[in-house]
C-alpha cells in the first residue's frame, strides 16, 4: 500500500493528546494499518511510561504481524527510561513505516530508521515535517540549542505603552486576555520575571483557572536580592517552587537565610554589560535542570534584554483597543537604530480575545545575529 494522509492525520492529532503529559519527552502520535484498517493507535505517555509506539502495539486488535505503522517522530532505539520502541516495532512483524521527521536527539538521530532498515522493514519518512516542527518547537528547541523553548508575553495599549506616565498598569487588557495568560502559564510550567516587576506589582506569579490555584515554578531575577519579604513571592514560596537568581559576587547572608527558610532556592549568575545577570548563563542553568519551556512575564528591562540577546522563541502579543500616550513602551530599552536591524515578527496567527488581539508569531532576528545555542 502507499502512503495515506487519513492515517498520518489521525497520528498527528493522536500526538496532540500527549501535549503537555510527558515532561521533556517528545509527545507523539501512532497508528497501525493493516488492510487498510487501523488496528492500533497511541501517544506518548507520562515519562517513564509507554511511548506511542508501544501504545499502538499494545492496543492493537489483532496480530501486527505484516502491518504498517504511521508515526510523527522516528522511533527510538535506545534504553532510557523504557526500552527501545525499533526493538519491539520489529518484533510485531511490521513491514513498513510511514515517519515524521528524524529525532534530533543524539541517541536517535538517524539510528532508529537505520534499525528498522536493517531489520527489512522499509522506511519512508519525511511526512509533514512543517507540520510536526511546529508541533514539537518546544522540543526541538531544548534538543537543536540545548536550552529551554522561550515564550514571552506582554500586554499594550493600542499606541504600544505598557503602563500610563505615572506606571499604571493594572489592568491594560481585558480578564478574557488575563485568563488566557494563565492557560499559558499552566502549559509552560515555568514563568520568568525580574526584580522590577515584582517591586512595582507584587504578582502571584500562579495559574488561577475555574477558581483553582495551581503552583508552576517561578524564577525571579534579582541581582541584590531587593525582594521584599512581605511579597506575594516570598509569602507563597512554601506552596509554589521558586527560584531567586542573585548576581554572583553579591552576598547577603543575613536575607539569604531567611529567603531560604520561606523555602525559597538561591541560584547566582555571572553580570554581563550593563551589569544584568547572564540570560546565557540562565538558559544553560534551565537546561541542566531538564526545564523545556520558559514563559518570561516582564517589564521593559527584561523584556528588552531577552530579545536583544536573540532568546525570544515565541510572542504572545496582547493590544488592547486604549490610547494611553506617553513614553512607557514595551521595548523601551531595546533601541534599534536603523529599520534593517529590527526583529521582525512571523506571525502565526491574529485573534481576537475580549476586546483585545492577541497577534503570536515568531521572532525573525536580522542574519548577522544567529540564536544562542549552547
């Protein structure tokens, strides 16, 4: 038989279903043909448990024997926290596999196909690749540039201000937009901020969904350990995980102890220009500790600087249908001097949320200035 669109669609939306279950693994769809009917399906499970390979094949209503699979991202073929998939794929006896794109994971990459190759199955792969890029972008991001898929959001008025001349900036968008940023907050699981941000509106930093209070882990960027102790952040830090980075050669052991005893963990990070913390250093940081998405919630300093290093994945970018004047711009501190150097947005989609628009779209950074990856 050839290739059949029907049966890789129902694998990419199988795949889909695995979205935000399964931690740093890929979420990834599987079905099983056998004359021309599905007789197995899957997705990836919780880490540790089945990847969806091994879902299709062990949910499948009969032998397999002679069978083809349609799955979105190669399988693996080595032993991490479950065996093998080509292992168990060639012992069910299935004749051809129909891909996605190769698993740019250096234990995989390429090994997987070659598996089921030399064990006579014929392999054809390259299916939807676009498609699946998007799908896995958090994934793919932490394997190609070994670092966490960074989103970043951020509220305007509809002449670009984030806060009126006397720093008023509750509420500039509409509770419809405010719901929707905790949505994201719960799908990345990691939400990034600086010190400003939590002196000039002492935030939970939470996910507040249908009255429910849910805890994420929060990073706050703190260079002298400004945080004040009554703070949201503080008082809250025995139920929510948080992290307060300090600049390295700063030491206040006095406050340190007592950050400490309201539970919260004290990391340091090198200064670089202008006496900010390293984001390089933070993202490699993030990395080690196998976090794949980070949401950075910030105020212009911030803001700025996660762009002008190129570490912006992702924007969620919220208008709101108010003139506000003044000077208090988003990027305030970005300043780009000439229109050939502007970071330009790849828009993937424009809605309407309330009375707002949320445009999201990717960052485009000028040639000359190539990602970070570390």
């Amino acid at each position: 038989m050839t290739f059949n669109e029907q049966f890789f669609r129902r694998a990419f939306e199988l795949a889909e279903q695995g979205r935000n279950l399964c931690g740093i693994n890929p979420f990834v769809g599987a079905v099983i043909v056998k004359e021309g009917r599905i007789i197995g399906e899957g997705y990836t499970q919780e880490c540790g448990k089945n990847h969806a390979e091994i879902e299709a094949l062990t949910n499948a209503t009969e032998s397999t024997e002679g069978a083809e699979l349609y799955v979105t991202l190669e399988p693996c073929c080595h032993h991490g926290r479950t065996p093998p998939c080509t292992e168990r794929i060639i012992r069910a006896g299935i004749k051809r596999v129909y891909g996605g794109i190769t698993d740019p994971n250096p234990q995989v990459n390429g090994k997987g196909y070659a598996a089921l190759k030399a064990a006579g199955i014929e392999v054809n792969k390259g299916f939807w690749a676009d498609k699946i890029e998007k799908q896995l972008e958090r994934y793919l991001t932490m394997r190609k540039k070994h670092r966490p898929f960074v989103i970043m959001k951020n509220a305007v008025s509809l002449d670009g201000k984030n806060a009126t001349s006397n720093g008023d900036s509750r509420w500039i968008t509409s509770p419809e937009s405010r719901e929707y940023v905790h949505q994201l907050r719960k799908e990345a699981g990691v939400v990034v901020t600086g010190i400003n941000t939590i002196i000039k509106d002492d935030p939970l930093l939470n996910v507040r969904l249908g009255g429910e209070s849910e805890p994420i882990l929060r990073i706050i960027l703190d260079s002298y350990l400004r945080i004040p102790l009554k703070s949201n952040i503080v008082e809250t830090a025995a139920t929510i995980p948080t992290i307060i980075y300090k600049r390295e050669d700063y030491e206040n052991s006095s406050k340190e102890k007592k950050l400490i005893g309201k539970k919260i963990t004290i990391g340091s990070l090198t200064v670089e220009s202008k006496n900010h913390l390293s984001l390089v250093e933070l993202m490699r940081e993030l990395n080690t500790l196998e976090i794949h998405t980070v949401m950075v919630e910030a105020g212009t300093e911030l803001s700025s600087s996660f762009l002008r290093h190129n570490l912006v994945d992702k924007l969620y970018y919220f208008i709101a249908p108010k003139i506000i004047g003044g000077k208090n711009s988003v990027f305030n501190t970005l300043q780009i001097a000439s229109l050939n150097e502007s970071i330009r947005l790849k828009t993937d989609s424009i809605t309407q949320i309330g009375d707002d628009l949320l445009v999201i779209g990717y960052p485009q950074y000028p040639e000359h200035s190539p990602q970070v990856i570390i």
